[in-house]
C-alpha cells in the first residue's frame, strides 16, 4: 500500500555497543524497558535540530549510563508505530566510559552479554541481524569527518578581505549543533582552512574541549584552487596522521576546495551544503571502508 502524505515519519538512533571479554567473545550491551518488556538495543527518538549520530550516542548514555565512540555505520531499521512509520539508524559503538545505571521507568536493567547470548536474549529478530552485522565489521577505525564551513555573510555584504569573512547567525547556530555531532565521532583533532569562516566553525567544539583549530592556507579558496596537489597532499598526510595516532580528526574546508580534499581519499566528489559534513571511516592504511552524509540541521 502506497504511503500517504499524512502519514507521520518518526526518526531514531541507535547502537550496537561491544567491548572485549577476558574469554575472546566480544559482549554486547542490551537493556530492559518494563514498559514493553523487552530485551534490546539501546535507541531513541531524534531531538529537534539534532543529527542522528548524536542521538544515538546521547540514547545509549540515557538509557545505560555507557558512553560510547561511534564507529561504522550499521543498516537502518523499519516499524509501523501508531500513526506511520519508525526508521532507526544503527552505528557500531565502542563504549568510552561508563557510570552506574539508575534503574527508571524507562530502562530497568542494563546488561552486557556475550554475543552468542544477546543473539538469544534480544526481543525482536530485526535487531539480531544488526548485532551478526556488527561482530562482523571491524571496530578500530578512525573517523575524518570533513566538513563546509557553516553558512557565512554574502559576499555581497562584506566589503572586507574575503579571507576575514566571517559567519552570519544562522551559520552560528549550525557550527553550535555542530557540538555533539564531532562528540559523537570522538573528534580530538581539528584543522580547518584559515579563513575566519572556517575556523569560526570548528571553534564551539574547540572550546567546549579545550583544543587549538590548526589554520592552514593551504586550504583556503585562494590557495587551494591555485595548488590543487597541495591541498591532496596535505590532506593525505593529516589521514595518515589521524590513523596512525588514532585520534579521530575534522577538517573545515570551502566549496571550491572539498573536492580535492575528498579525492585525496578517494572519495567521489559530491555538493555540500554550507554547515554539511562527509564522515569517513578510515582502516589501518588510512583506505577509506566506509562514508556518512549528514547535511545540515538547520
């Protein structure tokens, strides 16, 4: 049956936590809500003006008291709720940190099982199929997220130097909500073009984590479309850097110049809106295993 217009589209997030065991088998972590009685992954509801991948960090850490990294992304999954449709994105996750879990309506009873038991334990068979999928990936890779700075002033309005152009207040609010989507990757990391609109973009999450926005010239408009195999090469060697210190890193770039810094990944060139970001999923040799689109949430 075709979908009506009416219909409502709920958006969700989740995670497939492990962690080592002394035995070798991975565990995963499920939870228990009384209100369905159900053993399963943690998840939730999207907030507004909130990306997926931070829901499904922020979920986790409500649900358990686990914090976690997110790794590779894992399939989504569909379910009729009242009224439409529920689609719940699933990240593989590497739990950081974790408190004591207070026993509430919500969740009851937090659990970290081996795997060939939370295959048995979890409710709903849709889950199990992510958990097979997630035992199966790897779980060290390190996130490069590249992004295109938030929305800036037209030039139109600036009768500055290009390179001091700076945000307009909508381009603030999405370097803000920027914040827990760097968070949710685990970012340690930042470089940016120097351009004050760049390093405006990076700098909510240098400030709420006490790092230093590393500016290159390189990287701006002026420059980078002039060298084009400077700005492959030095984003090479930053994806080498981040690998081989397993610090996962952002990158703020302009629109003219995120294609190269994308082929020097290998990664097919694409349109980017302003505020918009690539997460790529980077493997030992710093080859690319897999890649994330989050456009703009505001």
């Amino acid at each position: 049956m075709a979908k009506t217009s009416s219909e409502k589209r709920v958006a969700a997030a989740g995670t497939v936590v492990l962690r080592p065991a002394a035995d070798g088998e991975p565990e995963v972590l499920l939870v228990h809500r009384p209100r369905y009685n159900d053993w399963s992954l943690p998840k939730g509801k999207i907030d507004p003006d909130e990306y997926l991948a931070g829901c499904a960090v922020r979920e986790t850490q409500e649900e358990s008291a686990v914090d976690v990294r997110l790794g590779l992304p894992l399939n989504r999954i569909s379910y009729p709720v009242a009224g439409g449709t529920k689609t719940v994105s699933y990240w593989l996750a590497r739990a950081v940190g974790e408190g004591i879990h207070k026993p509430d309506d919500e969740v009851d009873e937090v659990l970290w099982l081996p795997a060939s038991e939370a295959l048995e334990q979890v409710t709903y068979d849709d889950e199990r199929p992510l958990i097979t999928q997630a035992l199966e990936l790897p779980d060290d890779t390190t996130p490069l997220v590249i992004l295109r700075h938030g929305k800036a002033m037209l030039r139109a309005h600036w009768s500055g130097r290009d390179r001091a152009r700076t945000l307009d207040e909508r381009g603030r609010r999405q370097s803000r909500l920027l914040v827990p989507l760097l968070e949710a990757f685990g970012v340690g990391r930042l470089a940016s073009s120097n351009a004050v609109r760049c390093m405006k973009t990076l700098q909510p999450y240098a400030k709420a984590h006490r790092l230093e926005v590393e500016g290159w010239s390189t990287l701006t408009e002026e420059e980078g479309e002039k060298s084009p195999k400077a700005v492959i090469t030095l984003t090479k060697r930053l994806a080498h850097q981040a690998v081989e210190s397993g610090v996962p890193l952002a990158i703020c770039g302009h629109r003219p110049v995120l294609p190269l810094m994308l082929e020097a990944l290998g990664i097919p060139a694409r349109p980017l809106q302003p505020g918009a970001t690539f997460v790529a999923h980077l493997g030992p040799s710093a080859n690319v295993l897999a890649v994330e689109v989050h456009k703009p949430r505001i």
